[in-house]
C-alpha cells in the first residue's frame, strides 16, 4: 500500500471506526431489524444504547487517554536546544478561511507552549509542520495559519520555517526532517498534545530524527467515580483517544513506527536550567 492509498484507506475507514458513528450505525441496523422482525435486532439495539449510556456516565474516554497522556512526562527544559518542531492540529482551517482570521482548536495549547518554549529560547528555530488533511485542499494551510498568529504576536518570521505539505503525523516527521535537517547531538524539542506524543515520537524515531519530547495540552484528571451527565463530552473524549490507539496500531502495521507503544529512552546526562 503506498502513501496515497494508506491517507485514503485511513480517512474512509475512520468514519466507521469513529465510537460515535459506529455506535449511530449499530443501533439504526438494530431498529431496522426490528421493523422485519429479527430476532438479534435487540442486542443491538441493547448493545449501542448500554454503550451510550456507558459512554455518558463513566469516565472510558479519561481510561483510555491516562495510558497515552502519562507515556511521556514533561522533561526538565535543557539549557541548550538547536530547535523546537510544531506539530499541526491546533488551527480550525474552515473557520480560518470563513472568518479571515486564526481560529484555534480544541488543542490551541500547542501554539501556545510554542510560543512559551520560543520566548524561552530566544535564537534557535522553529519549524511548523502541518498542511491541509481535508479531501479538496484549499486555501491557507494549517502551518501558514500558525505562522501568521506567530508573527502577529511578535515573532521574527526568520527564525520560523514553514512546511505545509504535511495531511498526517508521519508526512510530519518526514517532512520536518528534511525542513529542520537536524545534525548528530542537536536538542530539538518536539511539541505536541501529550496524547498524541507516543504516535508522534514513534514516527520522528523511524525517520531518525532524533527529538527531545515536550508534550502538553493534557486532558486527563480525577477520573476517580462518574464524571458527569454529558454525551458529548464523553464521545469527544474517547474518539480522541481511540483514533489514537488505532493510530499506532495503524502505524506499526505500515512500518511507520518501530513499536506499537512507543516509551521514553534512557536519561541522557543532559543538564537542565536551575
């Protein structure tokens, strides 16, 4: 299967694997059923609904974000870094176009723990990674949007390089590579969302781009008891976290990852600021 053929495979089959969707088309087959009388229809119907409720009432979204969110801890600043590398996501790319002006996402943080990281480390680099993933690109790109809010808050647009051809997090790490070309023993700092920190890692390793892991943008909390009434925030949260879980079986199956779940390495000596 080649790069084009796994995006598409990827995106169509997510629209049946998505929680929400999945649970909808299970209970419509259900009620289908039974209108002509099937005798199974009910354990569908009983299946989707229970899982709903499930979904509603208990914290399986938090269950299943803790594993992903705590693979890799926040690492001490270094007192030197060659770099810092934005993963896309953190940009409403339809919003953007509509309105004319950066609209954030959900995981918004990125940008700014970027800016934070950028401030903190005045001179070095910073290479925002992220295309255009809808199916008719278009218009502004996920990396320019990002470099234009980056600018309008006082950055030097030298010291940002911008790569936006990116639809994933494995043309991510390929594409930062050859943008960033990073040489033996540089510190680059890789910023994304801490759920998203083990897919991101296990890519940027296969390509043998060499980053330091800073990961942010945490959801997780107390997941001690219910958490509450709401559907919607149940669904959000476990599609999150479960196309993540099929991303990195997704990504080990296409070699794009030399580990299912990928783990911290070994302490390095490296020192950090007091």
């Amino acid at each position: 299967m080649d790069v084009e053929q796994s995006y598409a495979f990827g995106k169509f089959a997510w629209i049946f694997l998505e929680p929400g969707n999945l649970l909808v088309l299970l209970l419509a087959l259900g009620v289908i059923g039974l209108w002509f009388g099937w005798r199974r229809a009910r354990v569908l119907v009983s299946i989707s609904a229970l899982s709903l409720l499930a979904i509603m009432v208990l914290p399986v979204g938090h269950w299943l974000f803790a594993p992903l969110e705590n693979r890799f801890p926040q690492p001490p600043l270094p007192q030197r870094i060659d770099g810092i590398v934005l993963l896309g996501g953190a940009v409403s790319l339809p919003a953007t176009r509509a309105h004319g002006e950066v609209a954030l996402t959900e995981v918004g943080e990125r940008i700014v723990a970027t800016m934070m990281l950028a401030h903190h480390y005045p001179t070095v680099p910073v290479v925002l990674t992220g295309g255009d993933a809808s199916s008719v690109p278009h218009g502004i790109t996920d990396a320019e949007a990002t470099r234009r809010a980056l600018v309008a808050a006082g950055f030097n647009d030298h010291r940002l390089l911008v790569e936006d051809r990116s639809r994933n997090t494995w043309e991510n790490a390929v594409n930062a590579k050859r943008v960033a070309a990073p040489q033996p023993g540089q510190v680059w700092l890789l910023v994304t969302s801490a759920f998203h920190m083990p897919r991101a890692v296990g890519c940027f390793r296969k390509v043998g781009f060499d980053v330091l892991p800073y990961p942010i943008d945490y959801h997780t909390g107390d997941t001690s008891g219910l958490i509450g009434t709401s559907l919607a925030q149940g669904l959000e949260t476990i599609d999150l976290s479960w196309h993540e879980w099929l991303g990195l079986a997704y990504y080990r199956l296409l070699g794009r990852s030399e580990a299912f779940f990928p783990a911290p390495l070994a302490a390095t000596s490296s020192s950090s600021v007091p």
